[in-house]
C-alpha cells in the first residue's frame, strides 16, 4: 500500500517529507521519491528499496526557507519496483505522486503521447502530470488545469502536484483513496494517513471522495466538482502506534479487517479479460513442468496444503507439500520435471529458505510466493509472486494466509488452464473475482463471535476439524489460537477423530467444526453428531443452521468452496482474537514467538 507526505511552509521541508515517509513504512513499499519546490525550481530524488536509500540519496539536498514538497512510497502494482516507475512522476514543469490505480490510463496515455507527450515510466499514475500539462497549455490557468485533469480521470486516487511555475503550492485531489490536511506553525501538511501528521498538527482535514483543490501560504481550497467546500478538522490520535492501528485494537484485527482490501492488490493486473495473467513469471517458466512441490512453514504450510487440494482437483497436476524443517533433513527423490514452489510471507524463515536451497542443489526449477520483495528467498528463487499483503505486523498471520492461497490459487489457474477446460476455468475466475467482498467482516458476526467467546477460555483443548480443503483450515485455526490465547488447540482431519482422538470427548473438550454447504457436508454431520453423542462442546461454522451444536457460526450460502473458505477463514481467525483478549493477551506480540523465524 504506497504512501503520500506534502507540505507546504518555511520550516525543513526535507526533514517533514523523509520523517513522514518513515511513519508510513508500516503499510509497505519497495521504492520511494520526493520532490521540493523553491526558489522556482523542483529538485527532484528517488531510490528503489528501503528507505535509507533515499535518505543517502537527498544527503546533501539542503533546502532552506519557504518551500513546497511532496512524497511517496511505492508498492508496485502497475509496473516493476524500479526507480523509473517510483514516484514522483514528472512531465516538464510539473511533478506528482498518486496512491490508487487510475483505471482509464491506457487511453489517457496513448491520447497523450498522440499530442506529443513522452511517458518514460510504466506507471499509470504519470499520465496525471501530462494531462496537467496539456490541459495547462489550453486552459492557460492551472487551477483549471488541475481542475480538468480531476475530472478527466477514472479510479481510484489520492493526488499532489507541485508546478515550477507555481510556486509554494499543491494541488491535491483524492477519491478512493486516503487523503488528509493539517495545519500548523504557519505550515501545510498532507498525509494518506494520520501517522505522518502526528506530533506536527493537532488535527486534521479527513478528505470525501471527489474532493480536489489547492494549498499555498495564504489559503487551503476545497472543491467538490465547481463548489467551494470546508471540512471541520477533527482531532488526530494521540501516538503514532495508535494511528497505524488505524481505529483498531490491534495490528491483528486490523489485518484481518483489510484482507477484503488487499486481497483487491493480490489480484491487481492478475486477471485482465477473463485470463490470469501472471507475468512476473518468466516466458517459458513452466514449460515441462509435471508436478509441483510445495514447501513452508506454520500458516504458510497450512496455505499450501489448502493450495494443493486446488492443484490436484482443479489444475490437475500432481502435488506435494512439505513442512520445511522435516524436508531439509530428509533424502527425497527430487525430480527435474518438478517446480518447487517456496511459501513464506517473510522471505526470510531460515528452514523455507534452506529447503529451497536444497531443491535448487538438485536443479529443480524454484518459485517464491512471497509478501516481501528482495528478500532472500525472493533473490534465492529463480522466479517470484508476490502476495502484496502490505506489512504484516501481527505475528499470528492472517491477511499473508488470505493472500498466499489466492496467489496460489491464481498459479493453478496458469498452469492447469487447458487441462480445466474452458467452463471450469471461467468459473474458478469468477469466483476469485467474488472473494473480495466475501472477506469483508460483518460487524455483526464479529459481535456474536466476540460474545461467544466467553465460553471457550478454559477446557482441556480444542479440536478444529474439517475434511479436504477444510482440513488445512482446521490447522490453520488452531495455530492462531495457540499463538495469541496459549490454549492448547489442534487441527484434525474430521475423518479422523474416531480413530483415537474421539477418546477425549466429554463436556470439555471444545470442538470447532467447518461444515461447509459445497463439499462432504453430510460426511461432516456425522463426524459432528458422533461426538455430540459423546458430549463434547461444539461450535459449528456452516451455511446451514445446525440446532444440535452448543454454538453455531453461520456464514452464507455459496457454490464455491474457496469462496465458504474465505469466509470461515475469517470466523476463525476473530475467533482466536476475541478469546485472546478476554484472557488479557499481547494479541499483536504473543509471548515467545517472533515474526520471522531466521532460525532454525
Ligand atoms: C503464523 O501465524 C506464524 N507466525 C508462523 O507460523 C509463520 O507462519 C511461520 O513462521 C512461517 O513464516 P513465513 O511465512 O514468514 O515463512
């Protein structure tokens, strides 16, 4: 998720913008620009990779006195992470930085270079300093100018733009995507989030959708289309913690609330005409490819074992799965025709990393599906997809799980397209087009799952269980509430409980089951009702109510499993957090665990 910085004053404009920047590293990037306007001139910076890199780069970029500047981190998603494509853009007198996807910049742009205008980056958002311009050139008023240029693009935005021939003023605009204002010490700031702001304003301007205007030292101006508006300042929160939790309890539920966001990223320029295009993928890639190893650790794990059920059922091709640590130490026959496909949000887990080593030592074709780009095992492997989750800052992962499946779903849709036929094929791309809204959470099963809670801080332990692509799920609850609440939890196969584990049942042992309405419902039930019979606590998650359970979770009637998976996916993971609360634990930093596991 890119990130803006503006301001407008006499105070160290470069200090404002870099600082801002820092504050918004949270939400991701992979490059990051500034531009500064003074004395009638723009100097202008960028740097691919971390921020350091744009704080060497502007070392002895010194402007003092009056100034106007703008900023941006970029998380690639029209165009590779290259410093050409990082932000801001320039036409010739005039720079921008834009956060969101201007959906109509194709035609935009090929008019444009019609009437001479020379694009050098991949990026739709260069388009917006071009129309500028030419709409200048007509209008002879860049407050029309501007005005125009807002009108005449599609999508989503949130824009600044500074004009050589205009000095100590933004234009901004913003509609679908972040945009705030604050004022303070005779200055100017903006920021696509309340953390830049904090500590430099008391409050801020909170923008509507088809908002744009101008900002100088006299005066901010408003516009919704041609009318004048004003917005009352609101207060900003008091840290920058609580700002990039963003209104939330916690960074974990606020992952888990904007997993219907960023799983609109995963997808971003993936399907286009009803194919799934993958190009990160290199020409060839998959040429003689006959199976597929999958390979991870903890929720990446479970993520590829949900994956390999879509493989095999829908893509056809035969797959494996391997936990990393068990597959580094054992001796398997490791195929030419296989591509190893390495799981990890990090990129950094040392046992995934290793077992791609050793796939790569047997010269087999390796593939990262990875939310951090540059990482080691992004460099290690021969190709990458990224699952663009945006930082994660929860340890228990959710929007990295959420992203991963579907990245993995897309790449069984590349590869297994023909073996599919045409009418699965459409059907699978329908439903992924259908599981960003299924993500969204209704505040009122959040609420239910919240007061049930109540009822599953003690016991003897959890089973989760569900059967096929289910079962991986059933793992995947039970890891997150191990990791946030220290109840002890495993995940089952359904099938499996009355060949042993069914000895456990009574009263207290508190059952999770998945009882989707698509697949092996009825086998479901009666693994269910054999331990109701034995008096176990059930908690059941289904389409269809389900009287007999002690608790019942209902989510919507689908026809696709993937589509149900999403959404008890999210039932599971606010399950985790609301018993973790009640028992009063560090939801985000639970004890014992790290992030990233770069050892082994
Ligand atoms: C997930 O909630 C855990 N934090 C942990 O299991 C994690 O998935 C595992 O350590 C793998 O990490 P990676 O995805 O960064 O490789």
């Amino acid at each position: 998720m890119c990130g803006i910085v503006g301001y407008i004053g006499g105070g160290n404009v470069k200090k404002v913008l870099l600082d801002g920047l820092k504050e918004l590293e949270y939400r991701g990037y992979d490059s990051a620009g500034l531009a500064v306007l003074q004395g009638g001139r723009i100097s202008s910076f960028k740097a691919v990779g971390k921020l350091v890199n744009l704080v060497n780069k502007t070392a002895s970029f010194e402007p003092n006195g009056f100034a106007a500047g703008i900023a941006h981190t970029r998380w690639a998603t029209h165009g590779k992470p290259t410093e050409i494509n990082a932000h801001p853009h320039q036409g010739e007198h005039s720079f921008v930085v834009h956060n969101g996807i201007i959906e109509n910049y194709a035609a935009l742009k090929d008019d444009l270079i019609k009437k001479g205008a020379r694009f050098i980056s991949q990026t739709d958002t260069e388009a917006i300093v071009h129309l500028y311009e030419f709409f200048l050139r007509k209008e002879k008023d860049a407050k029309a100018a501007f005005g125009r240029t807002v009108e005449a693009i599609e999508g989503a935005y949130a824009i600044l733009l500074i004009d050589e021939n205009l000095p100590n003023m933004i234009f901004f605009a913003k509609k679908g995507s972040p945009l705030q204002i604050g004022r303070a010490q005779d200055a100017t700031f903006f920021a696509s989030s309340d953390a830049p702001l904090i500590g430099l304003c008391e409050e801020a301007i909170y923008l509507n959708d088809g908002c744009w205007g101008w900002a100088n030292e006299e005066e901010n101006r408003i516009f919704e289309g041609a009318v004048a508006v004003e917005y009352a300042p609101k207060p900003l929160p008091a840290t920058q913690n609580s700002a990039q939790k963003e209104g939330f309890r916690f960074f974990m539920e606020k992952e888990i609330y904007e997993q219907t966001r960023v799983i609109g990223d995963t997808l971003m320029g993936r399907i286009e005409n009803d194919a799934v295009l993958l190009d990160e993928l290199p020409e060839g890639f998959l040429e003689g490819v006959e199976t597929l190893r999958l390979c991870a650790c903890g929720t990446s794990y479970h993520a590829a074992l949900a994956a390999s059920y879509i493989f095999e059922r829908t893509a056809k091709i035969e797959t494996r799965c391997e936990i990393a640590s068990e597959f580094r130490y054992r001796d398997p026959v490791l195929k030419s025709n296989e591509l190893f496909i390495a799981i990890s949000q990090s990129g950094e887990t040392a046992d995934t990393l290793e077992a791609l080593k050793k796939a790569k030592l047997a010269r087999q074709k390796t593939l990262a599906v990875c939310n951090v780009d540059n990482s080691s095992i992004v460099r290690e492997a021969d190709a990458a997809i990224l699952t663009r989750a945006g930082i994660e800052k929860g340890v228990a992962s959710t929007k990295a799980f959420a992203t991963q499946v579907m990245a993995l779903w897309l790449l069984a849709l590349r590869i297994g397209k023909a073996a599919m036929g045409a009418d699965v094929y459409k059907r699978e791309i329908n439903a992924i087009r259908r599981v960003p809204a299924a993500l969204a959470v209704r505040s009122e099963r959040h609420e239910q799952i919240r007061r049930l809670s109540r009822r599953y801080l003690h016991g003897h332990g959890f089973f989760f269980i569900g059967r096929d692509l289910f079962y991986p799920l059933a793992l995947e609850g039970a890891l997150k509430l191990k990791e946030i609440s220290y109840l002890h939890a495993e995940g089952y196969p359904a099938g499996e409980m009355k060949h042993g584990p069914i000895a456990l049942a009574d009263d207290k042992l508190f059952t999770i089951a998945l009882m989707p309405g698509t697949m092996l419902y009825d086998k479901m039930r009666s693994n269910v009702e054999e331990l109701i019979a034995r008096d176990s606590t059930l908690l059941v998650i289904s389409p269809r109510r389900f009287d007999a359970a002690d608790d019942f979770l209902p989510i919507d009637e689908r026809d696709h499993p993937l589509i149900e998976f999403y959404e008890m996916m999210i039932a599971i993971q606010l399950l985790a957090l609301e018993i973790a609360v009640r028992l009063g634990n560090d939801v985000d930093m639970p004890r014992n665990l790290a992030k990233s596991v770069t050892v082994e």
